[in-house]
C-alpha cells in the first residue's frame, strides 16, 4: 500500500508538495445509568498540499489508488492564484519509522475485559443512587497509523495509540442539577484509565456537596488557581493568541503579541512541548514533516515566540516549531498547541495560601470562551480562604478578565506542576477535537474578577 502512494510525489507540480495517508481505528466504550454501548470503527484515507508562489492546493481521497490523480488535481489548485511569494524555510529531509512502545498496550486487553473495567466503575455510581441521580461514563482508544511523505525525500511513519476515560455524576436538588466531571487521557497505555475507583468517588462526593453550597460572592478576589483549571487558561486565553496563523498577516495582533513585549513578572514561564513523550499532545512530526519541539511562549515575563507552520515562520522569518497540525486527513494542517503548560516555580502550595487573608481557592474548569484578549472561565469547584486557610466550598465561580492584565497580577508560582490530557481536545477552525495536553502548577492571581450572586 505504501508503494501505491508513494508513486503519487512524482506526479505533484509544485515548489513543494506533501502526500500523508492514515489509518485510524477507534474503540468506544460508553455507559449511561445500567445501559452499556461498546462501538468499534476503522477510517482509512489521505491527501494530497501542494504549494506553488503563495497558494496550497488540497485534495482528499480515501482509496490508495486515487494518489495520482489527488496530485494532479492539487498541483492544478495550487496554480489557480498568484499571491504573495514567500520563500519557505529550507527543510531537513527525514526518514524515520516511529511507535511507541507502551507497557500495557491497550489493543492486546479483549474487549470483553475493558467492558468488565467499565462496568465496575459504573456500579460505584449505580450504588450511589441516594447522592446522585445520573452519570455518564465513557471509555476511549484510538490508534492512528501515519504515512508522512514529502518531494524533498522526507519519509515518515508515525504511530500514536491514545487511551482515555472520562465520567460525569450529576447530582438534583428539585429542579437544579449539579455536575462533576473527571477525564484522564495520554499515549500512556491501559494503565492510564485504572484504579479509577477513587477519582469517582470523588466525582461523586462532589456533585452532592455542590448541591449544599451557598453561589459565590461578586467581587475582586485573590485566587489560587488549581493545576486544571490554570492550564486551560494559558491554553485558551494565551496559547492561541501564540499561534502565528492568527496573526501573521494581521497587524493590530502582530503589535499586540509582539516579541519582546512584557507579559508578566520574572517567575512566569510558558512552554509549548510536543516532546513530552506519553502526554495527549505528545507526537514525533507534525503534519508537516517537522519535528515537535519545546518552544519557550513566555520566558522570564517576556513574551519570547511564537507556534508556527512552515508558512507562517517563513512568512515571518522565525524558527520553526513543529506546529502544523490536522484532526485527520480530511483537513488541512493548520498552526496548533501540543503541551502548553506553565512551568514550576519554586513556593509550595501550603505557602502561597498561608499568605492569602481573604480568596478563593478554584478548582477545574467546566468550559469558556475567549475574545482576543478577553477571557470567560467557569470552575467546577471553588473554597473560600480566610486568614491563610481553606474554609466552605462555594459554586458558579465565573472568572472574568483581561489575558494580559491577568498574566501581570500572577505574583506566585508554585512547585507542583501537573499535565493533564483529558479525553476531550481542542477546537479551531473547524477541527475538533485535536489531542492536546495542558498544565500549570498551583498559581496565585491578584485582583480576579469573579461573577456571582
């Protein structure tokens, strides 16, 4: 098969020209109150980008033995219009065959032992029924099989296996329902979704005391962030604004994300890992043929780079970082995070929160929105602090405010990093869900705005 579609890089007319061919099998598992789903399917296809004096040409097809014809559609698209010459950045060519090798892979566990796994965690939630009323649980693997060829000789072959689980309790109080959720994802094999029993007791215990806890205060607090809830805000609320593809031709935004800008004191780091071996946004190659690599977004308080696919660097003369990325072959790669987190600093968790006189102490995130600069993040759970200690734990805690303001006012960085993966993923442009990983250890913010009664 792989002969087939290499035949199609010899009939590509272009400056550059890019053929990638997947095959992907999903296995879901999915349990909702005493019903159980289990689905298994397989998707097979690729396509052909061609770039020529400014334009891509894309063309998708699904048999092997379209490839030629793929290339000279492409080839025909990216000739179509004329824009603005840019000459990419001279690539390496690279040839590499890679699979992970995983302890416990979870494509030798018989499905009949996975549903099993499922059903035990399901019958802590089924003997709960006197705290909540419902829950969902839901169990994930995918294996991704990838052929990444290029006409300058780049030749690759890349195997990602991801594995995840993710539960919900809901919890009702007359017409009001109170959820908690709970989601573990990464390249780590099977161990990753065991010994889940206490994460969902905890799941459990939580839903029902959201229902006794009083909604939150108005106001200007300090908070602490959680590892969870501070790694999806420097994802959402800045790691996109990193990504050059936003930005390039955009000259308010260039100005605003500018190299060199301060964006927050000396203890603040943020880094971009495509690396980190095991982790949900781990991989070895975009979709491009670079390698990932760890770039630095923020260093030392200065914004210091931007994410890039071989476009927009050569487009704006910067390094490349190995960022171009697709959900799957039907879709163009397009400038993404892989593992965005804030790296550790040096204060403990117990001491950044014996200084606090009055705050919250916040806890995961249930989804946000963003606009531009401008940031809406709800918690799962939050508590409040009194004179350095962890007192009630309060709901609806809305955070609200400006990225930047809000990167300024971080004043502690504590010891504690944690990445999480999660069985969800990120979304842009259409593409949802991209596997990504985002982390942050406990963080103190000044001067937060928080929406409540």
């Amino acid at each position: 098969m792989k002969e087939i579609i290499e035949k199609g890089l010899s009939y590509i007319d272009g400056e550059i020209g890019w053929i990638i061919y997947e095959i992907t099998e999903i296995t879901n598992i999915v349990c909702f109150g005493e019903d159980i789903e289990v689905s298994n399917s397989k998707r097979y296809g690729g396509n052909v980008r061609v770039y020529n004096n400014g334009n891509f040409g894309f063309v998708t097809f699904t048999n092997p033995s379209d490839v030629i014809s793929s290339a000279k559609k492409a080839s025909i698209l990216a000739k179509l219009e004329k824009k603005e010459k840019i000459n990419l950045k001279n690539l390496k060519v690279i040839k590499d065959k890679f699979s992970p090798q995983l302890k416990n892979d979870p494509r030798k566990i018989p499905i009949s032992e996975k549903v099993e796994i499922i059903k035990n965690y399901n019958k802590i939630f089924l003997d709960s029924k006197d705290r909540i009323r419902n829950a969902i649980i839901r169990y994930n693997e995918t294996e991704t099989k990838k052929i990444i060829l290029r006409t300058d000789g780049t030749n690759i072959e890349e195997e990602r296996i991801y594995t995840g689980i993710a539960f919900s309790a809901f919890a009702f109080d007359g017409s009001r329902v109170q959820p908690f959720m709970k989601s573990f994802g990464d390249q780590r094999g099977f161990d990753t979704i065991l010994n889940k029993e206490k994460d969902i007791e905890e799941a459990i215990s939580n839903a029902f005391l959201l229902l006794k806890s009083e909604k939150v205060e108005g106001g200007i607090y300090t908070v602490i962030l959680d590892p969870d809830i501070a790694g999806v805000f420097i994802h959402e609320a800045f790691g996109h604004l990193s990504e050059a593809d936003h930005l390039h031709r955009n000259e308010k935004l260039k100005e605003i994300m500018k190299i060199g800008k301060k964006m927050g004191s000396e203890i603040l780091n943020v880094v971009d890992n495509g690396t980190l071996y095991g982790e949900r946004g781990f991989y070895r190659y975009d979709d491009e043929g670079v390698p990932s690599s760890k770039t630095y977004l923020i260093k030392n308080g200065i914004f210091n780079s931007r994410l890039h696919s071989i476009y927009t660097a050569s487009s704006m003369d910067e390094e490349l970082t190995g960022n171009a990325r697709a959900i799957n072959y039907r879709f163009s790669p397009i400038v993404r995070m892989s593992c965005t987190y804030i790296e550790p600093g040096e204060k403990s968790f117990e001491e950044v929160v014996d200084e606090i006189k009055y705050g919250l102490y916040v806890k995961g995130s249930i989804g946000g929105q963003t606009e531009i600069e401008m940031f809406t993040f709800s918690a799962q759970i939050a508590y409040l602090i009194e004179n350095g200690k962890i007192k009630k734990p309060i709901r609806d805690v809305i955070l609200t405010g400006n990225v930047f303001e809000t990167l300024k006012n971080i004043d502690a960085v504590c010891n504690d990093l944690k990445i999480h993966g999660g069985l969800g993923g990120c979304g842009k442009n259409g593409q949802f869900p991209l596997p990504v990983s985002t982390g942050s250890p406990h963080i103190r913010v000044k001067n937060v705005l928080i929406g409540g009664k």
